[in-house]
C-alpha cells in the first residue's frame, strides 16, 4: 500500500478486502440467525464515528472534511466495495479512507483485528 | 409465562422465549470497534465524544418535525414562525439547530429552511452532492436518501421519482426539488390533507410521517406511518 498522492479509492487495503469477500453482512448473518432488526447493532456507533471525525478533521492538518468522507464512501461503495450492502460499505469505506490517508496503518489495522476478535472471543 | 415449575430439571428450551440473536461475532462488528479504537489512540475523538454523538444518533427521529407542522397547520402565527424563523420554531418542539446535541455543532449544523407546500407547489428535497439531511428535527435519513439512484434522478426526473414513491401529481402542481448542501437544510410543511377538521396536534403529528416531510409522500388520514409491519403467529414457548 502507497500513501503517495493518489486517489484514495486506486490505493488496495488487502484486509479490508478480506473482510468484504468474507461477506458476513448483516443480511446474510441476519437471515442465517432468524434475527429480524434491520441493521446491525453496531450502526449507531459508525454514526457517532462518522460524526465525530466530521466534526475534529475537517480543519487539522488531515483535512478529510465531511465531504471527503461521503464523496469517497459513495466512490468507494461503487467500485471496490460494491457486493457490500449498506452500512458496511459505509464502515469499510470509512477504514479504507482513513488507511490510504495514513492515519492508520494497514499493519496496525490488521493486529487490532486480531486483537479485538480475541478479546470479544476470550 | 408458563405454568411449569422453573427449576430447570425439566428439558426447558430457552432458546424458544427469547429473541434470536447473531450468536457469532462479524468481521464487521470487530472492523468496527477496531477503527473506534485506533481513531480514539490517534487523537481524532475522545471515547466522550463518540458516546455521546452515538447517543444522539440513536434518540433523532422524525417527531419534533412532526409536531412543527402539526402546530403550524393548528396556528397561524406559529406558522409564520415557522416559515420565517424556522431555528425558533423548532426550539419550539424541543431542538436547538445551534448545539442540537448538547455539547457543540455536529457537522449537520445549517442555515434551517421549511418549504411550505401550496395547492399549486410541491416541494421535495434531496442532496445531490451527499446526503445532507435535517438531522437534529428529522432524525437520520433513510437508506435510499443516501443512494445516487435518488440523489440524481430526484433533481432530473422528479415526477417520475416520486411516482415510484407511489406519489402522482397532478400536471398542475408544480414540482420544485430543493437540493441541501453543507450549510442548507431544508424540510417540507406539507398541506393539511382533508379529513381532519378538529383533529388535537397529536392527531395530526401522527399522519405527518418522515416521507411526508421529505416530500415523497402526503399526508393521508388514518396512514400514521411508513412502514408496513408482518404479523406472525406468537410463538409459544411453553405447553408443547
């Protein structure tokens, strides 16, 4: 992965595309449990993501404004994340924009995958 | 719940009296709290802010925008509050457009416009470029707000849209689609439908459902909400 100047969605996040081929969408994982809400249950915690990094980024030196975040989402949604419904692809866009920025790394990503899955296992 | 002793020596099914869950943990679920996590060690946000934004989140919906129109369908002049100091207005019913949360501006603080539909005007809105939305008095937007299936064909074709909506309009009602942006939120005043003569604001906010103030949909006595609900058998978990 590059963080050199390139659009964001021409950068690769190979775990991020892991996770989309996985495909355990709320739909499917949904329909296999009998399970009737809507959406996941962690929907509002992206929504209080997406608000909060709106609110504290779009004027520090990371410039990623409200509108950055949505143009790439719905880029991002329509290309590399297309077989993701909604609201994971607005999750995985999220990562993916914030990875080919460099505010996080994919190496760092990927451990603290490994860790969190460990310690909600444990 | 059941006649039978509970003290578990029986083969009770608990399974059968509680609501099914997702009982395995998603890479989505994990991605999810993951990226919180490393946003919050990064310095982007506090885990304070992100709770009490997922808060916010989760209590919006439509219903203060409801009781707007209500009460402005009710009386004249909070009407004319309404339509021309709309932030007042919605103080009103219980949102303050400049600290809607409580703790500072999300980013969906905007110049606030109510469009108020006549015989002759039909008002819709949408967000071309994203998908800005009245947050604070509207709660979050629906799924296919979002979509640029609608962002786009709403501003090109907005009779056929709205059709789709099932919402056909006469040739003589002019439709105007009203495109939000970063610092523009708009909401529609529908018209007060026939049948309601001497209906209490609660009556009436109950048809002035989320389309309704979007402008896909009109209000219509004895239609209270969008969503057609299944109905199924209950299921019994006892006596089998």
């Amino acid at each position: 992965m590059s963080t050199a100047a390139q659009p964001p969605h021409d950068i690769s996040v190979e775990t991020l595309e892991e996770i989309a081929k996985r495909n355990q969408t709320w739909p499917v994982m949904a329909g296999k449990y009998g399970v009737e809400n809507p959406v996941p249950p962690w929907k509002t915690s992206l929504d209080g993501m997406c608000d909060a990094i709106d609110r504290s980024c779009a004027g520090d030196d990371l410039g990623f404004s409200f509108q950055d975040r949505r143009d790439e989402e719905d880029v991002l949604s329509a290309t590399r994340y297309a077989d993701l419904p909604y609201p994971e692809n607005q999750l995985v866009a999220l990562a993916h924009s914030l990875v080919a920025r460099g505010v996080i790394d994919e190496v760092e990503l990927r451990r603290r995958l490994e860790a969190v899955r460990a310690r909600l296992e444990a | 719940m059941s006649e039978h002793h509970h003290d578990h020596d029986h083969d009770h099914d608990h399974d059968r009296t509680v609501k099914p869950m997702v009982n395995e943990i998603t890479d989505f679920e994990v991605l999810e709290i993951a990226l919180r996590e490393l946003c919050i060690e990064k310095g982007l946000f506090t885990a304070a802010d992100h709770r009490l934004f997922t808060e916010f989140a989760e209590q919006i919906g439509p219903t203060p925008a409801a009781r707007l129109v209500a009460r402005a369908w009710l009386d004249p002049e909070f009407k004319h509050l309404a339509l021309t100091d709309p932030l007042a207005a919605s103080k009103q019913v219980g949102v303050d457009w400049l600290d809607p949360t409580g703790f500072g501006t999300p980013s969906d603080f905007a110049a606030f416009k109510i469009l108020e539909n006549t015989p002759t005007i039909h008002h819709v809105i949408v967000c071309a470029l994203c998908s800005c939305y009245p947050r604070p008095i509207l709660g979050n937007s629906p799924e296919w707000y979002r979509t640029p299936n609608y962002r786009r064909r709403i501003v090109r074709w907005p009779r056929q849209v709205l059709s789709e909506f099932g919402l056909v309009l006469p040739d003589n009602v002019e439709v105007r689609v009203e495109d939000s942006n970063q610092k523009h939120r708009f909401m529609v005043m529908p018209l007060r439908p026939r049948g309601t003569d001497g209906w209490t604001e609660e009556q009436l906010a109950e048809i002035i459902t989320r389309d309704c103030l979007i402008g896909v949909a009109l209000p219509t006595p004895g239609v209270t909400t969008n969503v057609i609900t299944k109905t199924r058998p209950a299921i019994r978990g006892i006596a089998h």
